[in-house]
C-alpha cells in the first residue's frame, strides 16, 4: 500500500499569516489529547519540556490526535539531536524548542530537522511510523518542506540573538516565552510586567520585520488581539491541566 505524506497544515497556515490558537498539553495522556482535539483549538502543543511525556507518550499522543484537523506541535525538553530525531520519526511534524540563546545553536537545531546532505538526521526508513513503516513512498524526498521549526526565545541572550537566530535559513518561526523573561529579568511570576511586555511586543515586530512568524502565550483576547495586531499570528491560550483544575474547582464551589 502506498500512501502520500501529510502535508504541514500549520506551517502552511503561518506562512499565510493566518491566526492560530493553541493549547498546551501537559496530561500525556492520548484520551485527554483527543478530547482536546474535539474542542476547536488549531493547535496543540504536547509539552516534552514541562510535562511528563516520554517518546511513547508523545507516540500515543500523535496517533489519537491524527483522526482530528487539529495541528499536533512537539515542544522537545532540550537541544538534544538524537531525542530530536526520535520525536520526527515517530511522526511529529512541528517542533518547538525552548531556551534558544545563540544563531549557532539555530543552525544546529536546523541541521537535526532536516536529512543530508543539508542536515544531519539520521534516516530510519521502514523503521519509523513517520513514513508509516515504509508505505509513504515519497517520504524522504518531501519530509524537509513539511518539518516547521519553532523556536522559542525566552532569555535576555536569546532576545539579543533575536535577529541573527530568526534570519536563519529553516528556523519557521519565533515564540516569544514571556514567564521565563520575565524571571530572568528579575519579575518572576510577572509576565505581564510593563519591562517585560514592552521586550515582548518589540520582539514580535522585530520578527516580523525580518519576514517570520512570530508566536506567544496569551492569558486574555485583550492580549490576542494586542499581539495580532502588532504581527504575531500563532498563540497559546491555555493548558489542559489548567483548564481542568478550573472548571473542576468551579463546579465543586458552586455546591459549596
């Protein structure tokens, strides 16, 4: 049997500059994932950075969320070349790689996304769910245009790498992490700090005036709409964990 390989739904819908609202996804559960998948969120990010996911986690993840239009996006724990290519071949698409700090640590993450001779992924072939076990015959020859690298600035280094790292050739897009910023500027648990969001809105309109997509985590529409309006286009609204411990604390102090 032989099948075509999927096209990247979200790197699409950036490069159009279409809105995009997503969820992180911390339960590492496939049941919770495919609930979040019914709901109407573009995207979804299973979190390998913060929440407990392993490569069968996120495996199981992808697979209940493939039924659905939404995007799937990996955010990876680390820099890490060869978990890097575990997560592509067991079929993730879009990554997300936190704590970029440098342009030569861009290029690097670069080269692990994409196959020789540009990059340095290692080829799995029949072995990886990715070409779905050798059935998508034209995986290897398609598999770089739809591979979405984002990469998520979220330091004083890496803001000041800003331009150097968002010019780089196969970095898909920028997102700006506001909580860690904040932290590292001295405003911890402040993200909404008037130092911190007068860095992050002129850290989207530096991305955007280099030509890539810019992308944050927003708690408000106000906030949506502020950001969009400056030229971010992609957005994290939420959290599965959150949304859960609200809705189940509301109902429980309504029968208080």
């Amino acid at each position: 049997m032989e099948l075509s390989i999927k096209e990247n739904n979200f790197k699409k819908a950036l490069q159009a500059n279409q809105r995009q609202l997503g969820a992180f996804m911390a339960l590492a559960d496939p049941v919770s994932a495919e609930l979040m998948a019914t709901t109407g969120f573009d995207w979804l990010l299973i979190d390998g950075e913060h929440g407990p996911n392993d490569i069968k986690s996120i495996l199981a993840q992808l697979q209940a969320l493939a039924a659905y239009p939404v995007s799937p996006v990996v955010r990876m724990q680390d820099h890490d070349v060869a978990d890097i290519k575990r997560v592509l071949d067991v079929g993730g698409q879009t990554l997300l790689i936190p704590m970029v700090e440098s342009a030569e640590q861009a290029k690097q993450l670069v080269q692990a996304v994409q196959y020789p001779p540009k990059g340095i992924r290692g080829m799995g072939g029949g072995l990886t769910r990715a070409t779905r076990w050798g059935s998508i015959t034209d995986y290897l020859e398609k598999a770089d245009e739809n591979i979405c690298l984002i990469l998520q600035l979220e330091s004083p280094e890496g803001i000041a790498e800003l331009d150097a790292i968002t010019d780089i050739d196969g970095v898909d897009g920028i997102f700006i992490g506001p909580a860690d910023l904040a932290a590292a500027l001295g405003y911890i648990g402040q993200p909404a700090h008037p130092e911190v969001r007068k860095i992050v809105e002129e850290s989207i309109q530096r991305v955007r005036a280099i030509g890539k997509p810019a992308g944050v985590y927003c708690s408000t529409p106000d906030q949506v709409k502020s950001y969009q309006e400056m030229g971010a286009s992609f957005f994290l609204i939420g959290a599965d964990t959150m949304l859960l411990k609200q809705a189940a604390t509301s109902l429980v102090n309504q029968f208080k």
